[in-house]
C-alpha cells in the first residue's frame, strides 16, 4: 500500500498519477503496487513537480511499520531520529 499526496503540481502530472492510482481527495493518492513500480512512479513525480512538493507513504518493515519520502520545496522536512523517522518544520520565511 502507498499513498501519495501533492500539492501545487502542474495538471498533467495529476493526470498522470490518476491513471495508476485512485485519486481519494484532491491531491490524495493511494495504491498498491510493487517496489519497482513504485519508484517509478515516484521518479515520475519528482521528474514533473516543477513548483509544487509531493509526499509518498508507503508499508515498510520498520518499527513504525511505515517510510515516506518528499520532494519539492516544503516546511516540513524527514530527520531520522534514533532510527525512528519524523517530520522537522522548517521556520517561516519572512519577507
């Protein structure tokens, strides 16, 4: 099982992502397919994002049963801590 979820991704790519995967929510994907797909597909987003960031979930066996990965440019950035992975928030910009 993966999810993956974009935001601000140009229209194609969200297209492109329908066609394999049930689009839950706007913006939400979920699937369930091999590693090899599965990369694949994420290569596809990462290579298309352009401006926008995207997440991906997907069942590990790890001790939170789970891993994810992102691209793009977000506030919300993966550090692993003491094995475990969580999210770190970026500061806010100011103008």
């Amino acid at each position: 099982m993966m999810v993956i979820v974009v935001e601000n991704v140009p229209p194609r790519l969200r297209g492109r992502l329908a066609a394999w995967l049930l689009e839950l929510r706007a913006g939400v994907y979920v699937g369930d397919y091999s590693l090899r797909t599965r990369e694949r597909i994420w290569e596809q987003v990462c290579g298309s994002i352009e401006n926008g960031d995207a997440i991906i979930a997907w069942k590990a066996p790890t001790d939170q049963g789970f891993d994810f990965a992102t691209c793009g440019e977000n506030r919300r950035e993966p550090v692993d801590f003491d094995g475990l992975k969580l999210v770190c928030f970026k500061p806010l910009q100011t103008s």
